[in-house]
C-alpha cells in the first residue's frame, strides 16, 4: 500500500494533562523544599531561588552583580576553584539575575550530588565577592552592552521597556554605564545580605532524587540562617512614558518595531483564551503576521506576538526586524491584522489548527521533569491554582471565535499600543 503524501494524518485530541505532584517540605530556616521525583534518567537538578532580581535594585545593576559574582570565590575557594570541582563531576554551577528573582541552578548526576552539596552551600553562604573580580566582571558587562547598543534589535527592546513601564518602574529602568561602574563591593554585600536570605529561598530538586538527597538537602540548606528582610519600598502602578519613541542608529539599514502594551496577569481567569488569541496573531509559524509580513509582503524573516509574565506586571509585544524602507508599511500592516481580529470573527479551520497546535506544543513542554518543575514553579511565583496547567487544554479547546473577537476588541486597540521603531532617520 503505498501512502498518500496529500493527505495528512488525523489529530487526536490531546487528553486532560496533569502535572505530577511536588513534595512540599519547610526547612528550619524557612526555606521551603519543593522535590518532584522521576528516575527515568541518572540526573537531578537542584535551583535555589531568591528574592533578588532587578525588581529589589536598589541601584541599577547591584541585583546583577551579586548575581554573577556568587561564583567567584568564597572564605575558602577562590573562583578557579570552584569551576575545577564543578568540572571535576561533570557538573553545571551558574547563577542568573532575572528580573524578579536569583536562582544558583546544579545539574549534576544524582550519585554526585553529596559531593556537591559542600560547594552549594559555600558559594550560597559565603561569598566574598572580590574587588578584583568586581572589577572584571563590571568591565565585561559594559563592554557586552556596548556592543548590543549597536543593535536596532536591542535598542528597540530598551527603549520600549523603559517607555511601556517607565524610567522610573524597576522593570522599565535601562542600563547606566556611569551608575554602573560606581557601584561598590559593600554595596554587593549589603545585597547580598538582604536577599540572599534564606527564609524567603523557594528551592526545587526535581530528577532522580532519593531520600538521602532530601534529607541531605534539609541538613545543608536548611542550616543557613534565615531572617525575614524588610519589606520593599511600594512601587508606583508602570506609567507610560510616551505612546511612541524612535530610536535613530546611523547607517543602519534595518529597523526593528517593538509595538505592545501591558497585559492581563496569568491569574486573570481568561488567561487562556488570551493566549489563544496572541498565538492566532503572531505565535506560531503559521501565525496571521507571519503570513502576512514574512509570506505575503517579504518585509521580514520573521516576526513574533508574545506575552511576558512577570510577578509585578505582564506585558505583551510584538517585535520584528525589517528593512528600513519598508518598516512604514510593515506598521500599517500590523495595525491592519490588529483591527481584522476585533472585525471579524476567527474562521473554524484556522481556530482549530491554533488550539491543536497549542494544545500538542503544551503536551512536548511537559517531556522531562525539568520541563515540568518549570511549569511547577510558575504556580509557585505567580500565585496561580494547582489546576492552572491541568485546566490549560480544556479551556482552549472550549474557547470560541466570538469570545476571541471580544477579547481583542477589549485588549489589541492600536490606540492602547506602545510603538518604538529603532533605525535609521526616516
């Protein structure tokens, strides 16, 4: 029998999905100990998270640097050290500043890991962070950023975080090299000491895990003091700096559009009808913009709608890289894809595709208990129910072309948009 090539294979409905359920465990020092277990591969995953990302600045760019000198050296190992037992196990120590949180992340085969566990604990409890390593790390960073700054991409990016939220919001303030290189080591530490804090660490061990790692775990990390630091400093509601800003780079010959607002939280109880409604936009590989200003008019190699959820606020955009020339018209066609999605209701045949593609998308995501720990700890960060990721498949299945006409009628006004263009002088 030979296979027909021109007909594609039937879909089946992706069924209920579950996450697997976490042990929950509050340490001595306040820290709580989440563990999802899966023995299908040798490995285990350890991330300690901190309240310390750039929403706790207290001077832009303190959170980044307490973040990325964690690793360079303690009381007792220097920073060679440290990445010479890391290597050693075949292992992988970092420690990355988002704009909420910190989190030290180890992967490490599960034998290792009370091996390991001796350097966590140093790198967490005793940092040093060196004048000497400062000072590299500030110079790496400022010569990173001034290449970026070279970027349309990046610039549009920068100007439209600072313009969504405002230069004055944590998430909308941008990089000042001179307030940069100003910081000091006490003002790291001083950091460090308030938000490195274990009463308020959220740590996740997921893999392979026994109970002598969870009961080594609870004896190592749940040792280091824990206070409660003081409360943050009540920020203002984001305000808009200016519904449009034009960033000019000399000789450039592409023009990046960021063009987005700010968006419904992952609690609002029509989360997921929203992320139907941006994937039928921009979120896929057959999105309405891609067909349009890649297929059709070749303005673009690619071009993306996304949501970016965040504790504090969530935001949505649409972003693109085009030919300068043609960046006018490239606007014009958003704007026309924006209003054809509160005009017209969403064919059948196009919906469907969405929800399927979603719907089989989610199912991939959710592969390896890394995979799913992450999705774990988005209901941990953002307050969401235990149903949130089981309810996901249901409710997009259930959602329909008028709910969807409504929904951008109330949120993808292009009169609600923020619009920054990063090129050259029109």
């Amino acid at each position: 029998m030979i296979l027909d090539r021109t007909i594609a294979p039937p879909v089946q409905p992706l069924a209920r999905v579950t996450l697997p359920a976490a042990d929950v465990l509050s340490l001595p020092n306040g820290a709580r100990l989440h563990v999802l277990r899966n023995d299908a591969q040798p490995v285990v995953r350890l991330q300690v998270v901190f309240p310390a990302g750039k929403w706790y600045d207290p001077s832009a760019g303190v959170s980044l640097l307490a973040a990325r000198l964690l690793l360079e050296g303690t009381a007792t190992r220097t920073a060679r050290q440290i990445a010479d037992e890391v290597a050693f196990f075949g292992a992988s120590l970092e420690c990355e500043q988002g704009f909420d949180r910190a989190t030290l992340t180890l992967y490490c085969l599960s034998r290792h890991l009370p091996q390991l566990m001796p350097l966590v604990q140093d790198v967490l409890t005793a940092p040093t962070f060196p004048e000497t390593e400062l000072a590299l790390v500030k110079t790496r960073t400022i010569q990173n950023v001034r290449v970026e700054r070279q970027k349309t991409s990046y610039l549009a990016s920068e100007s439209f975080s600072r313009h969504l939220f405002g230069p004055g919001y944590p998430y909308g303030v941008t990089f000042d090299e001179s307030v940069f290189q100003d910081i000091t080591s006490d003002q790291v530490r001083h950091f460090y000491q308030q938000h490195y804090n274990f009463a308020q660490a959220e740590i996740f061990l997921c893999g392979d895990v026994t109970n002598e790692h969870v009961a080594l775990l609870t004896e190592q990390l749940g040792a280091p003091a824990g206070t409660l630091a003081k409360a943050a400093a009540t920020v203002p509601p984001p305000s808009i700096l200016a519904p449009q800003d034009y960033v000019t780079v000399d000789g450039s010959l592409q023009a990046s559009l960021r063009i987005g607002r700010l968006w419904p939280a992952s609690s609002h109880p029509q989360t997921h009808a929203l992320q139907v409604l941006v994937k039928v936009l921009g979120g896929y590989f057959g999105s309405r913009l891609m067909k349009n200003i890649r297929e059709d008019k070749g303005f673009t190699y690619g071009i993306y709608a996304s949501v970016h959820p965040r504790e504090h606020a969530t935001s949505f955009v649409i972003g693109s890289d085009v030919n300068a020339a043609n960046a006018p018209a490239a606007i014009e066609e958003i704007q026309k894809e924006l209003r054809r999605l509160q005009e017209e209701p969403i064919p059948l045949t196009e919906l469907q595709t969405v929800k399927n593609y979603m719907s089989g998308k989610f199912a991939n995501e959710l592969s390896t208990v890394f995979e799913q720990c992450d999705k774990y700890k988005n209901l941990v960060f953002y307050n969401l129910p235990a149903s949130y990721y089981s309810d996901f498949v249901a409710q997009v299945q259930a959602t329909n072309a008028a709910t969807l006409q409504e929904l951008a009628q109330q949120y993808l006004s292009s009169g609600s948009m923020v619009e920054v263009v990063s090129g050259p002088k029109w």
